[in-house]
C-alpha cells in the first residue's frame, strides 16, 4: 500500500480459512481425545537422581557438622589507658583553676560582648529594668558623660536603622 492510499484502507489484512469457526469445536475435541497428547501430558520432565532422597540427609548432615574453630585472638582491654588519661586530665584541670592569675571582672569584659550576649538572650527593657535598683540611678550620672565623635560614629555604623526606630 502506499501512504496516499491508507485513508481508504477497507479491509484488515487478517484471513482465516473457510468455516474455521464452525469447526474449530470439533477439532479442540478430537485434539482432547487422543491418548498420546495425554500421555505426554502426564510426565512432568523434571526427574530426580537415583537414591537422592537416601543420601541427601546424610549429605546435609556433613554440611552441618562443626567445624574446627579458628583460635580467638583476644585483644589487649583498653581500660588502662582510659585511667591514665583520664588521671593526666584531672591534673591538668587541677593546674588551670588553681595556678591560673587571671581574674575576670566586669572591666575586663568588651562592651560589645556583652551587647551581643544580651540580644542573643533576648531580653526585654522590663527584664533588664529589674536587675537596676532605682537607688543605685540618678540623673547626675549621665550628666556628665563624655562621648567622642568616632565613639559615636562607630555607634551609628554599627547599629541597623530598624533599632533606632521607637514605636
């Protein structure tokens, strides 16, 4: 067939032959009757060696028995070096708190260590209110301050907009 000619394609392409159905019955039964397609329907083709139901117990058997055990090599406990170690670490520790000269004290501290651990820990202005004593506060401290202008200017540069905004 050519492509021009698909569209007018009428039949299918399959034949059968003349009165196949109406015979088809009568073939599949005289098929069925014979005694020889039966038979070889009967062997099932898989056939199993001479005596394999005796020797196979004694075969699995052998398979299972034990066998000699290789020789355990057992390694030496790592328990002495943990009591060293961990002997060797106490005294260390015991050498640092002891012999160490270096008080920590609030001067010693960064101001902006101390701003970042206070915005990490997220407190708020009523929290931190209530560590201060209003005793301990007067209105002649901050009177007297005096703040350079690169001190300022390093402030200012630092600090986000959105923190200088009061709702």
């Amino acid at each position: 067939m050519k492509k021009n000619n698909l569209h007018n394609v009428t039949s299918s392409g399959f034949k059968t032959p003349d009165n196949y159905f109406e015979s088809f019955e009568a073939n599949l039964f005289e098929r069925l009757n014979e005694k020889e397609v039966i038979k070889a329907s009967e062997t099932s083709g898989f056939t199993v060696p001479e005596n394999y139901f005796d020797a196979v117990e004694h075969t699995i058997l052998e398979k299972l028995q034990d066998k000699p055990e290789k020789p355990v090599i057992r390694l030496k406990p790592k328990s002495t070096f943990y009591y060293f170690s961990g002997i060797a670490a106490s005294i260390v520790l015991l050498f640092s708190l002891v012999f160490n000269n270096d008080n920590i004290t609030i001067d010693n501290l960064e101001t902006e260590i101390l701003e970042s651990y206070l915005f990490q820990e997220d407190y708020s202005n009523d929290d931190l209110a209530t560590l201060l004593k209003s005793d301990d506060i007067s209105v002649t401290d901050f009177i007297d301050i005096n703040i350079s202008d690169e001190t300022l200017d390093q402030y200012f540069e630092n600090i986000e907009t959105e923190d200088l905004i009061f709702e």
